[in-house]
C-alpha cells in the first residue's frame, strides 16, 4: 500500500477517534454522573428530612463552614412527589465540593440522602 494511502486512512481514523470522544463527552457518556440520587418514590419524607437536619447542627455548620458558597438546605426535586424530600448541599468551587466530600465521607451523615449542587 502507498505511503501517501496509509498517511490518508491514519488520518481519516484519528479524526474519527477524535470526533466520536468529542461528541460522547459533549452527551456526558464518557462523564461519572455527579450525583446518583434514589428514586423520587424512595425519598424519605419532608417531615424526615427535616427532622434530621434539625438532629445534626453541627454537622449542618461543619459543611457550611466548608466555604462562603457552601449551603446546606432541605429541598423537594421531584414535582410528582412533593411530600419527599432530600437534604441539598450546593457548593460554588471545586475547593468547597472537595471539603464537603471529605466531611461526608468522614461524619456519620444526616441518615437521609443527601445530593451535592453545583452552584
């Protein structure tokens, strides 16, 4: 085979390879979901939830303490499901989200889910 026809086909296969990553990571198929949050039928309820930040202050100000942008909040995501619940933890920089892991994968927890939130 011609030097110039392998060079061509060489070519032709990176710019795929390159175009198939570009558009898969653009769909997110190449991406870890940020959060994996339980069925919307298996929240626990707001009352819950509620109840469970009230149960663990100082774990609430822990994860705020994180940063000016770290809020830790009691939300609803799911509109077909407003009696569930979730504890929310938006954070603003990849620091605050570092440090707000680190509290969760060390604490006890709030006993409830919680999802973190780019803010």
């Amino acid at each position: 085979m011609p030097r110039r026809t392998v060079w061509a086909i060489a070519v032709a296969v990176a710019a795929m390879v390159a175009g198939l990553a570009i558009v898969l990571v653009g769909f997110g198929a190449l991406r870890a979901p940020d959060v994996s949050r339980p069925a919307c039928s298996q929240l626990p309820s707001k009352i819950a939830v509620s109840t469970a930040l009230t149960d663990h202050p100082d774990l609430t100000a822990q994860i705020e303490a994180a940063g000016a942008g770290v809020h830790v909040t009691s939300t609803s995501p799911c509109s077909d499901y407003p009696d569930r619940a979730l504890v929310t933890i938006t954070y603003r920089t990849k620091v605050e989200r570092t440090e707000v892991d680190h509290i969760l994968t060390t604490a006890d927890g709030f006993g409830v889910p919680a999802e973190l939130v780019k803010n």
